[in-house]
C-alpha cells in the first residue's frame, strides 16, 4: 500500500513539474511580447498610410440601404378605453401596455382584447411609462415624485425623488432606467421648474449617474401644463439616450457617458420655431422617429441627426406616444381617437 501511495506521489510531482515548466515557458513567452510592444510603442517611425493602402488595399465603410416604403402601411388598428390615448410601450410584438387620460394602465394585443390593468398606487394620472427588458411595467408618477415597479399585482415604489418631479422615461438594453425630471419650484403649481436633468439609475432604483443638467429657459415653459407629459426618453440602439423636448422645440441626443451629440429642431424645410416634438423611438438601424402632434406626422432622422423622411400617412391624426417592436413596425398612439396604430414603414 505504501508502495503505491509513493508511486502516486511522484507521479503527481511529475506532473505539477511538468505543469510549472509550461507555465514559465509561457511566462517567458509573454515578457518578450511586452518588450517587442514597448519597443513598438516607443519607436519613432511613421507609419505610411499611403504605402499600407498600396500593399493591401483600403476597406471602404459598408453602407447598407434600408428603403422605406413610399406609403407606410397601417398594420393594425386598436381601439383602446381612453377618451385621450398619450403612449404606448411593447411588451412583445402582439402585446402593449398603454396609457391615458385616467390613472389606469392597461395591457392590450392586437385584436384590441384588454389583457390586464394597473392601477396607480397614488391614484394620479402616470406620466409615463416603460417595459423592462424582464417584461415588468415601471411608470413615473409626477404629483407623488416617484418612479413606480408593477410586479404582479403590486406596485412597488423602486425611486423616490426629493425636490425633483420625474415626466418621461425609459428601461434600456442594460437594464437601467432613465429619467428625465424637472426641479419643484413649486409644488402648488403644474408649471417647469427652472432647472432640468436626466438620471440614470440602476434596474433596483440606486442613482448611478446624472448624463445631462441644464437650467431651463423661462420663455420656453411659460404655460406648460405637466397634467400632460410632453418630455418623451428613450435609447437608441448604439446607446445615445434621446429626449423630446416639446417646449424647447427641440430633439437633444447625449452619449452614453453624457456627452451632448446634438440638438435636432427640425428640417432645414420648416420655419425656425415650429417643431413640437412629443412621442420618440429608434428602430434597429439607430433611426430616431418623433412625432408632431399639431403636424399630424412623424419625422425620421439618423443616428446623427440629419432628417431622412415624414411619414405623414392621412389615416394617423394627431400622433402622440410611439414605440418600436424587434421588427421595426411601429406603434402609434392617435390621441383623440384612443387608438393604436401599428405601421410599416421599411419595405
């Protein structure tokens, strides 16, 4: 027995020695890579673009064309409970959560079958709401400043703000929340505060970081009523975080770490002034589509802001919420008529 417990032994020496010696064969190995790259690093030499494009050739950048339809075409259309319909979020391609003119969210499919229904748990009208990438209903809750989780049949309060008011948000592809919010000045009245942010905070409600603050200009807010939310949120697919601004008249795209990217006000077209832009989304070619509600139509832009197209198709009256399904068709809300519409607009 002794024996083989001996022969054991060396024979597991043998190979842990075996083991150390390709260990620093490849640590070895490693250094003298560190010292060629340091080596590198501190050469002088130039590099010769023009020779390296000679010998091997250069790679153009890969365009690929997504034509739109000429007419985009309506899809579905779903007659919901709401006198006045304000947004719309996915939860799947044939499910949708909504809300509206009550403090009643509701969940709808394509048939215009009523699913199921949250109540709020303040009893106020949301001011918007989200999916999460887990399929869980969040809305914002203006009067009562909190962000709010619908799991099952409760309703837990997952942010509480304190001298802010939270208006549009998002869920993004990280499983982080964006709010925008705006400052209590006053709590007595509807109207802006004067400054503005946006927050992102972790999917269990801890403040991660703040991506863009500003104070905002009194004569664009003047009248502003927030019983409505005319601030929509939403993350775009290269990780931009986008925002509607209808008092500002303005589209404002920061970067993921909060860099602004730019400010979209409109096509060259229109008169300087005149956009109003309400609900937002982006689809899987990093487009960003806002709808005009007075204008009766949905801009397009790219992920850089150049304007590409309308979709002003006669059968959607006065736009309001959008969201996007994994196919790019897209949901609208008409908020006079209580619908949802969803719309094919790629060929």
């Amino acid at each position: 027995m002794k024996s083989e417990i001996d022969d054991m032994d060396a024979q597991h020496l043998a190979a842990m020695d075996e083991q150390e010696d390709a260990i620093n064969h490849t640590i070895i190995e490693m250094t003298q890579i560190i010292l060629d790259l340091k080596r590198l690093l501190d050469t002088s030499d130039e590099i010769n673009r023009g020779e390296i494009h000679q010998q091997i050739g250069s790679v153009s950048k890969l365009i690929i064309a997504y034509p739109f339809l000429d007419e985009p075409r309506i899809l579905a259309d779903i007659q919901t409970k709401y006198k006045k319909l304000y947004s719309v979020s996915c939860l799947s391609g044939s499910e949708l959560w909504t809300y509206g003119d009550d403090n009643i969210m509701r969940l709808y499919n394509l048939q215009g079958e009523l699913l199921r229904s949250v109540q709020t748990k303040s009893s106020n009208e949301p001011m918007d709401i989200a999916v999460t990438r887990y399929g869980r209903l969040v809305y914002s809750d203006y009067w009562d400043g909190s962000v709010n989780l619908v799991i099952d049949k409760t309703v837990k309060k997952l942010i509480r703000l304190w001298e802010w008011r939270p208006l549009g948000m998002c869920s993004t592809s990280s499983g982080d929340l964006v709010v925008f919010m705006t400052s209590e000045d006053d709590k007595q009245t509807r109207n802006y505060g004067t400054q503005a942010k946006i927050v992102r905070y972790s999917g269990s409600g801890e403040e991660r970081c703040i991506l863009w603050n500003h104070r905002v200009e009194p004569h664009l807010t003047s009248g502003i009523s927030f019983k409505r939310n005319y601030t929509y949120v939403t993350e775009n697919r290269n990780l931009d975080i986008c925002v509607s601004v209808c008092s500002s008249g303005s589209l404002v795209v920061v970067s993921a770490d909060g860099k602004h990217r730019f400010r979209y006000i409109g096509p060259p077209s229109i008169s300087r002034g005149s956009f109003l832009p309400v609900g937002i989304t982006t689809d899987s070619r990093c487009n960003i589509l806002t709808s005009e509600y007075k204008s009766h139509r949905i801009h397009i832009i790219d992920q850089d802001g150049h304007f590409l197209r309308y979709i002003d198709n006669s059968a959607v009256q006065y736009p309001e919420g959008l969201c996007m399904d994994s196919r790019d068709n897209l949901f609208v809300t008409e908020c006079h008529s209580g619908k949802v519409k969803k719309i094919q607009y790629y060929k």
